[in-house]
C-alpha cells in the first residue's frame, strides 16, 4: 500500500511540475478580483500584453470618464496632424491672461501674458504637468472635435474630449456628454488598445512615436497611482487623471517579461480626498503592482 501510495505521489507531483505555469499560478483575475471588489466605488480596467497580446479585462467595454487621462488622445490628434501637413510642432503659441484657467499644471502660475513657446512644448506641459491651460491652447490649435473625428475613424468611439477644461459651458462640442462625463471619455479596453497602437509604431513615424512614449514617461502625477508600488527599475510611460469622484490612469509598464499595457479607471469613489492616500490612487497602485508580479521574469544569475 506504501509502494502503491508512493508511486501515485510521484505521478501527481510530475502531473503538476508538467502543468502550464497559469495552471500552478494565480491568475490575473485571481490577484485583481479582491482588490477591486473590496473598493469603494465603481471600477473598469483592462490591461493587454504588448508582446504576445494576451489581454484581460474588468468591465473593459464601460464608458468612463477620463478626467485628465483624454489628453493622451489628444497627444495623438496633434502628432496626426503635424504628419498631414495641418500644424508643425514648431508653430508658437502665445498665452493671454484671457487663456489662463485653474487646476493642475505651471503656465497659469509661473507664466506672464504675452508669453510664446512652440506648439511642441505646450503638449510636452499638458503630459508631464497634465497643464490645463496648456491644454486649452492645444485645443485651440487643433480643435476640439478633431480628437473625436480621429478616433472614432480608428474604431475607438468612446474616446471623446467633450470641451475645453473648465471651460465646459462656453466650448463644449457635445452638451450632454459633458455633463455626464466631464472633460472626456473612454473604456479601459479603447484605451489599451490605442496604447498598443502608439507601440507598434502605429500613429506616426518613428520620430513622432519615440517623442510620444517620452512625454508619458515624463508624466509628473503628485499623487502617483500607477507607479506607486512597482520597483524603480521598471519604467513608466503613462497619463493620468482625477477629479472629485474620479481617479484614473493608463499607461504601458517596461520590465522584464512586458511591456504591459495598463488602463484602470474608476468614479463614483466614497473617498474624493486630493490625496496620495486617497483610496482609489492606493487601489490604481495595486493593481499595476500585481500586473507586474504576474508577468515579471527574474532573470537568472
């Protein structure tokens, strides 16, 4: 009976050591079921392995609002139309006082009226320091439904920027989502995807893409949500976004075993706190740590 016990022991522990690493490991639902069932407020995530293209998803297909997060849509809409001949990165764009509006970014407060820079840098503000006015003077060059119009011919509908920011009653290009959803709108899976095409080359040369993914990796969030609790060693190209109920962030994750696309979004949060503890900031942390710990290859010394 030993003997007999012994051998069907040895048989069951070949059967496991011969099993698919996703068969002996936790699944990526496994890891982010918890963390996004015990949260306070509504979340929707997707994430997309830019190397073999397995995905994952919770609630992908949601329409969220992006809060700060469309101006990576917006990044490519101006990248679009530099390679069609229609704006050049080098074009100056002068700030009037009339053009200044409040929240997040640098030109509101540390620049004077008359000031001039190249188109370049003002989107280069509005990613790194998610400037709102900077934005705005985006926006004015390009125009707002132009955002719209490009992605919905690429298949992404329900990536929209609805107006100018805090400028919503005077510029709004569609009334009723604005109210609905803020600034903009997307899903998580939208959002992977268009990330995913950004890497692949796909939304312009190789110049322009090469300039892009350095803006996302530029991004300077206070508050810190998807690098929060991943290594230093692992580089982070993304935008993110928050306002009152709604924190959000996307971006890809280089490391070892990646790069990893990544779009969690989140509203109706109990906890509205401008804080880096607020808990949906902790939570967008979370989960981009576990993406990290499912993919991750430690190589070998």
């Amino acid at each position: 009976m030993v003997r007999v016990l012994g051998l069907l022991y040895s048989v069951l522990s070949a059967l496991v050591l011969c099993a698919p690493a996703s068969a002996q490991e936790k699944t990526l639902a496994d890891r982010l079921t918890p963390l996004i069932k015990a949260h306070h407020g509504k979340v929707a995530l997707a994430v997309l392995h830019l190397g073999d293209g397995v995905s994952y998803d919770y609630d992908g297909d949601e329409v969220m609002p992006t809060a700060s997060m469309i101006k990576f849509m917006i990044m490519l809409e101006v990248y679009q139309q530099v390679a069609e001949g229609k704006v050049k990165l080098s074009d100056t764009v002068v700030l009037h006082e009339t053009d200044k509006v409040g929240g997040s970014g640098i030109l509101t407060y540390h620049f004077s009226d008359g000031a001039s820079f190249p188109l370049r840098d003002a989107v280069r503000l509005m990613i790194a320091y998610s400037d709102n006015t900077a934005t705005n003077l985006v926006l004015d060059r390009i125009g707002i439904d132009s955002t719209n119009r490009r992605m919905t011919a690429w298949g992404f509908p329900n990536s929209r920027v609805n107006a100018k920011v805090f400028l919503g009653s005077k510029t709004s290009v569609d009334p009723a989502r604005t109210k609905k959803y803020g600034l903009g709108s997307t899903t998580p899976r939208e959002t992977v995807k268009l990330l995913a095409k950004l890497y692949q080359g796909k939304c312009g040369d190789a110049q322009a893409t090469k300039d892009m993914i350095e803006h996302l990796k530029k991004c300077d969030d206070k508050d810190v949500k998807l690098r929060r609790f991943l290594p230093p060693s692992v580089v982070v190209a993304n935008k993110s976004g928050q306002v009152t109920d709604v924190k959000t962030d996307a971006g890809i994750l280089y490391f070892p075993g990646g790069p990893v696309a990544i779009c969690v979004m989140t509203k109706d949060n109990k906890d509205r706190r401008y804080n880096p503890d607020n808990e949906a900031n902790l939570l967008i942390g979370r989960i981009a740590e576990q993406v990290y710990l499912y993919y991750v290859k430690i190589p070998k010394k």
